[in-house]
C-alpha cells in the first residue's frame, strides 16, 4: 500500500510540474538571439544595450520579448561543484542578474546550451549535468533554452531530450523548450511531447540560395521545408505543428549582409506564412528604418502569430513563381506570391485558380495597406527579384 501511495505522489508531481509547460509558447515565439549577428562576441552590455533598444524601437511591444543570449556566454570550466558558470570577464554580475534587468524591462531571458559533451563552440555542454543545469537556469531565472546537437557521440536524440525535458519540469520553472537538433532525427514525429519548438533543418545564413557547410540561405531553407512536407504525407510537417509545438526553420536574417531588401521582406512573409518562430537576428541598435518597418509590422505579425496555429505550405511552384498559402482564424487565409526569378516580373494572380479558396474573398494587400476589391477579379502586380506580394483574404459577408 506504502509503495502504491508513492508511487501515485511521484506521479502527481511530475504531472504537476508538466502542466506548468503546457500553456507556454500557444503562438510561435518571438524574441531576438544574439548568434547572427555576434557570435562569441557577446557581453553583459551587447545584451542590455539590445534589450534598451528593443523598447525604444517598439520591437519588445510589437511582441519579441525573448532575448536569448546563444553560445558563448560560458566559462570554459564548470566550478569545482560541477556548476555551469558564465564567463566572468563578459558576464561579470552574472546571469541571474542579466535575467533580473531583462524580466525588469518586460522581457523573458533566453540561453543556449547543448545535449553534448561540448558546446558548439568548444564550452562545456549539459550531457550528465541535464538535472543540476536546470535547477541552475531556474535559479537565474531562464525563460527559454535553447539546446544544441554538437558532441553528442551515439546519444539517442529523442531519450537525450527527454532526459532534460524531465530536468526542466523537476526544476519547477517554466521554460520554453527549444530542440535545436537540426531536424536530423525528424524530431516533428516525437518531440510534441518534449519540447515547444524544434529545429527541421541546418543552420540559416544571411543569403537567398547561398549555402556553405552546414549553412544554407533562407531560400534554401524554405525549400527544405517542402521537401518534408512531400516526404511525409499530404499533411506533411505541418500537421505536427500548433499551438504549443512549432516547427522551427531556424532564426531570422532580416536585415543582415547578404539579402536585399526584396529578400528580406520575403523572408519575413514566408516564415510568417509557415508559422516559424520570430527570432530576429540583425543589430538592432544599427538598422535602417526599412528593415525595422519589416521587423514590426503588426499586420504582418498577425499572420504569423494566428491563434489557429496552422502551419503554411506551397500551394504552387512553376519557373519564377511560387505560391504560398495558410489558413488563418476567422475563416481568412493568407496568401503569399513569390518571385523566384532573377528579375523583376509582371506576376498574375487568378484566384480562381487556387482550389482551396472556395467562396469570394475581399483582398488586402498586407505591406501596401490597401484594399484591392475581391476574389473575382484576377490582379497583375510587378514584383522585384525575390521580392513578394503577401495578401489577407476574407470572407465576404
């Protein structure tokens, strides 16, 4: 009976401890990381200096309220207690006070690590620490983590991410779960149920269809993810999306060396169109007022941040156009035409050609601001190299 009754207390303790888990991330996440950009090169005042800026620009209210600070940020020796610690010379008053100046100025503070023995970039990792780095990241107050895939030898990625899953909730404090295991196990089939994102590819790089290494540009990208959906059933990879679990086709290079403009602002529509976390990942302390008019576009936004939570797809591709399509709230779909061309192009839309739109529609031209009639009438818009037109579709009443 002694046994019975412990055994039903320790598993209402772990439900207890998962449910705090349960009602985070219901819209993909917003925030900013700081690996883009700096690198190694980061330190106490790069991540306040960005998190003052963010208030002062409007991107913290616009929604990106997760500052995670990436690899790097470790000492290259845990203590003698076997404690991860910062390093001391770029995070001198620590991270618990790092996270205490974020959460004071309206932000939820974000790290990385990862399920290896090593970091990425050669720092220690959490593999046999997952129970003593989460009590750790509690007690600093971590509201997101960010786990990475290097050095992790034979590990079984699904039992490895569980086992800090299983850390996280024992530590009592809601984090947001982010499996940065690059999509190499199809962590969209079993990591509903450990963490709230996951990683469907490599790494993004600040290019249109540039790729080296491991990293691809966000065109590439985009691409991949279609490949898993025609890999995986007429659903695809979006029917493993939702609110609580995204897909996650890695960070945002709007606004970086390397994409235009156009690119940028295609960017940003095709990973709102797909439901991808909004993880920025430009200097947001120097960017034009073009770039951050893209980065905090509410309309925009809303498309990505959908209370439905379904995944978009490519209705179409043929030479120079792709058609790109998502079900929104409210019976509205978002509808987004790409130019894949080299060149400007003269690109039509014939509504009645998309099969999924069933009844008439009035149509908004979502970057414009404009209302642009209905349905029933097929529209040509000149559209930039690489550039979109992204449109908000609803049912006329």
């Amino acid at each position: 009976m002694k046994k019975n009754l412990l055994l039903a207390a320790v598993c209402l303790t772990a439900t207890a401890f998962a449910q705090k888990f349960e009602n985070l991330a219901l819209t993909p996440p917003m925030g900013w990381n700081s690996w883009n950009t700096f690198a190694a090169n980061i330190d106490e005042d790069l991540i306040k200096g960005t998190a003052d800026t963010m208030i002062a620009n409007g991107m913290r209210d616009a929604g990106y309220v997760y500052l995670v600070v990436d690899d790097c940020w470790e000492a290259k020796e845990r203590d003698a207690d076997g404690n991860i610690v910062p390093d001391p010379v770029k995070f001198p008053h620590g991270m618990k006070a790092l996270g205490d100046y974020l959460h004071a100025k309206g932000f939820k503070f974000g790290i990385h690590n990862c399920a290896g023995t090593e970091t990425c970039a050669g720092f220690p990792g959490g593999r046999g620490h997952e129970y003593q780095d989460a009590l750790r990241y509690a007690a600093w107050g971590v509201d997101f983590l960010k786990y990475d895939w290097c050095m992790h030898g034979t590990a079984d990625a699904r039992e490895t991410y569980k086992t800090m899953r299983d850390a996280l909730h024992k530590a009592g404090r809601p984090i947001v779960f982010s499996l940065c295991e690059w999509g190499q196990n199809k962590p969209w089939e079993w990591a509903k149920d450990v963490g709230h994102l996951w990683r469907t590819t490599g790494d993004i790089m600040a290019g249109y269809d540039s790729r080296q290494r491991w990293e691809s540009g966000w065109k590439l990208i985009l691409d991949q993810q279609y490949t898993l959906v025609t890999s995986n059933g007429p659903d695809g990879i979006g029917q493993y999306a939702g609110p609580g679990h995204w897909n996650d086709p890695d960070m945002l290079e709007v606004g970086n060396k390397g994409l235009t403009l156009a690119e940028s602002r295609a960017h940003f529509s095709l990973w709102c169109i797909i439901a991808a976390p909004l993880i920025a990942g430009n200097d947001v302390r120097h960017m034009s007022k073009e770039v951050h008019d893209i980065l905090t576009d509410k309309d925009v936004i809303a498309i990505d941040q959908d209370p439905l939570g379904k995944q978009g797809w490519r209705f179409r591709a043929e030479t120079g156009r792709e058609i790109w399509v998502r079900e929104l709230s409210g019976g509205d779909w978002a509808v987004c035409v790409l130019n894949s061309g080299a060149t400007a192009a003269d690109l039509t839309t014939d509504w009645s050609a998309i099969s999924i739109l069933q009844r008439e529609y009035a149509v908004r031209d979502v970057w414009a601001k404009k209302d642009l009639g209905t349905t029933r009438t097929p529209r040509t818009d000149r559209v930039e190299s690489h550039d979109v037109m992204l449109f908000r579709l609803s049912p006329v009443k």
